[in-house]
C-alpha cells in the first residue's frame, strides 16, 4: 500500500490511477517521501536516467528524468515530465514494473511473457507450485525450463503456470526470465563483439563467475554490443566488463548473437580526422581559419556534438546514421542513439568500442558533453573531443572509471558506420 507526507497533488496520485489514465504524477513539492514515486525514481535512475535523488517527491530533477526517458521512448507520447499512462505503460515495458502495478510483468523481470513463450527459472531452488497460493509441489534448480499456458496475478505478483516433470504447476514470476532467441556460442568467437538479443525487452543479468546464483554485476539491454573474451562452455561466455570490482563479467550465451568485428575503415578515418585537428596544448589555437562555430555549422546546438557528426560525415556515413546537425544537443543525441537501441549506461553495465559515441555528466547536468572513442583496453580508453575550451582535444590511456576533465562518463553509443 503506497504511503506518504502532505497533501498536493501527487498525494491523491497513484500508479493504480495512472494506469486508467485518470491522473498523472507532476511536479509537487508539497508531497513527500510518496512509496510509488520513491520506487520509480530508483528504477528509473538504475535505468539510467538520473532523478538526482531517491526521496519519493517529485521535483523538477525527476521532472528533467522523466523527459529524457520520454524523448528515448517515443511510445512515452508527448515529452512532457508528465507521468501518466503512456508513460507508464512504456516504463513498464522498459524498466519493470512498480510494486501495485497488477497485470503480466509484475513481481519481476518477466514483462511481455505470454501464453505459448517459454520461460527459464533465473534462482536456485525455485518453488513449483500447485496453485498461485498453494504448496510447493517440489523445487526446480536454475535453468528448468516451461511452456507456459495461463498466466495470472496473485498476491502482487504474477504467476505463470504451465508443466514441468509431468506435473502442472505454477512459478512465480520474479524466479523467470523469458527464454532467449539469442543464437548461443555457435554463432560468437572470442576477439569478436556480441550484442544481446533477448527475447523481450528486458535486461538481462550479468554474473560475476559460471553460476547464476553468483554476484550480479549489472544488467544488459538489448542491442548492447560487448567485447568476447572468451566463450567458456555451452552456457556462459566471458566480456570485457566496466564494473568498478573487475575487469571483466559472465552472461549466459543464449542471450548472445554476433556483434561484428572491430573498428571498420571508415571509423579508422574519423580517427584520424579528429586527431589531425587536435591541439597539442590548450595554448594552441584553433587550427582552421574559420571559428568552431562556423566551421561545423553550429547554429545553435552544441558543437561538441556536431563535431562528433562531422567525423562520421567526413568519414563517409549516411546522414541517417548521426546525430542531425540542426540543434542538436547532448540530450538529443542520447534520444537518438537510444532510438535506435545502441545507447547504454555505464550504471547498467555498457562497456565501450571503438568508434562509440562517449557520453560524460557533470553534477547536476545528465548530458554535459561528447566526444568519440578511439582505443579500447579494458577499462583504459583514448578519446577526441570537440569543444574541450574551444578546440579540439585528443586524450590518451584514460580510465573512464574515473573523473576524465571534472566530468564522469555517463555511458556510451555504437552508431552504424555505413
């Protein structure tokens, strides 16, 4: 049951009545501490969409949140800072769901299973039971998989039943994850990079060691591309991995296909494009005779995003594979790649390639800055940036663990270099 302290708005708002489109949570500093909205903002900013706070009040950093992850989710409807329905029904899809949200997907990471999927236990001895509120007719080992046939709500969460060993019974629905269409180690090879394709739209879990019941590192979201280390056996395969433990991270294979080889030509040629316009020191001048301003067609965007647009224009990439020109902004460019499901969070576990898009946050400012990845070891990386003081600026063996310029690296982006 929600709970909280005062009485504006959001205090006779809940995601009960989000859901029939009744109401919507909106700015409200008189609501304090409210359960639901406190659950959002910490999905929403493991998400990756910072709300600055877990404190259940809905000010305008939770504002500023909920409108980038509406311009990244279209299905969001207008990007408003309004949580209403449309939101929620795609944050739902996306994040998970919240606590008192009743329909399929709730309890766990299991949105978007219907009747006919097959579902694969994610714990280790998982109860199997007679009914949603029966007993346990024997406990199920990670890994057991089930077809399911009805799926139902009960006791806040849902319930996918269905036969496992002969016997029709029922598994709880924070205990599964839908079974992937990934195409396992026969289609991947160390040296390469993999891209997750899991059925739905669900993160998937990344382990620290060959069991799912070790330490979760982070979770993955589809389209994210990572480096193979090694392919381990015929469940699990290693990544090179961001986390701030180790440098490296377990996901099971069935979620994995192929993700390409390394850098390609034209990425090479933004390379070295960028660093033959970068200074050697800040005392430098700008080394071309036009002002950056004029130079990348600024208009009123921000220049180190063109800049980036610019290598992959200068590079030979068709105008739909970066960001447009007009406007553009940090944030726009975070809409644009999360469009196109190459956009990842360091928070959620995305690790970086050459010829990522790098995306930095400064205090209170999400999107600060860009600039373009050009060396990949572990968690040692070499940049280009534009608009580092006005110039162009290339840095090397940095780890983008740490503080790189006074900024933190927020996350990154594969755009497609064709």
């Amino acid at each position: 049951m929600a709970t909280w302290t005062g009485n504006g708005p959001n205090s006779r708002t809940f995601v009960s009545n989000i859901k029939t489109g009744e109401r919507s949570w909106q700015v409200d500093l008189e609501t304090h501490n409210h359960s639901e909205i406190r659950e959002m903002q910490q999905k929403l900013s493991s998400f990756g969409f910072s709300t600055q706070g877990v404190d259940g009040t809905y000010g305008n950093n939770t504002k500023n949140a909920v409108i980038n992850f509406q311009r990244a989710f279209p299905t969001c409807g207008t990007p408003d800072g309004y949580f209403g329905k449309n939101t929620l029904n795609t944050f739902v899809s996306k994040v998970g769901s919240l606590a008192s949200y009743t329909g399929p997907g709730s309890g766990g990471a299991t949105d978007q299973i219907n009747v006919g999927d097959t579902v694969i236990t994610i714990l280790p001895a998982v109860n199997f039971r007679s009914s949603p509120s029966g007993v346990s007719l024997f406990q199920v080992a990670t890994g057991t998989t089930m077809v399911v046939t009805e799926v139902t709500a009960s006791g806040g969460y849902t319930w996918y039943g269905g036969v496992i060993s002969s016997q029709t019974g029922y598994l709880r629905g924070d205990c599964i994850e839908k079974y992937s269409s990934g195409t396992g180690v026969g289609s991947i090879a160390a040296g390469r990079y993999v891209k997750m394709n899991q059925s739905n739209s669900q993160p998937v879990n990344v382990r620290a060691s060959t069991s799912t019941s070790s330490e979760r590192l982070g979770r993955l979201q589809k389209g994210t591309l990572m480096y193979c280390e090694e392919v381990v056996n015929s469940t699990w395969v290693k990544i090179r991995w961001g986390g701030q433990s180790q440098s490296y991270a377990y996901i099971m294979s069935q979620y994995l296909i192929d993700g390409g080889e390394a850098a390609s030509s034209k990425v090479k040629r933004a390379f070295d494009i960028g660093n033959s316009m970068a200074v050697t020191s800040l005392n430098d001048e700008w080394k071309y005779p036009n002002s950056p301003d004029e130079y990348f067609d600024i208009g009123h965007g921000a220049w180190c995003v063109k800049f980036v647009s610019f290598l992959q224009k200068a590079a030979g990439c068709s105008s739909s594979n970066y960001v447009p020109f007009t406007d553009a902004l940090v944030s726009e460019a975070v809409a644009f790649f999360s469009n196109k499901g190459t956009f990842g969070t360091v928070a959620q576990g995305r690790t970086p390639r050459e010829g990522d898009w790098i995306f930095y946050s400064k205090g209170n400012e999400t999107y600060q800055h860009v600039g373009l990845v050009t060396e990949v070891d572990g968690l040692i990386i070499s940049t280009v940036e534009g608009n580092m003081d006005g110039t162009v600026q290339a840095y090397r063996s940095v780890n983008y663990r740490d503080t790189i310029h006074n900024m933190t690296v927020y996350g990154f982006a594969t755009p497609t270099w064709s």
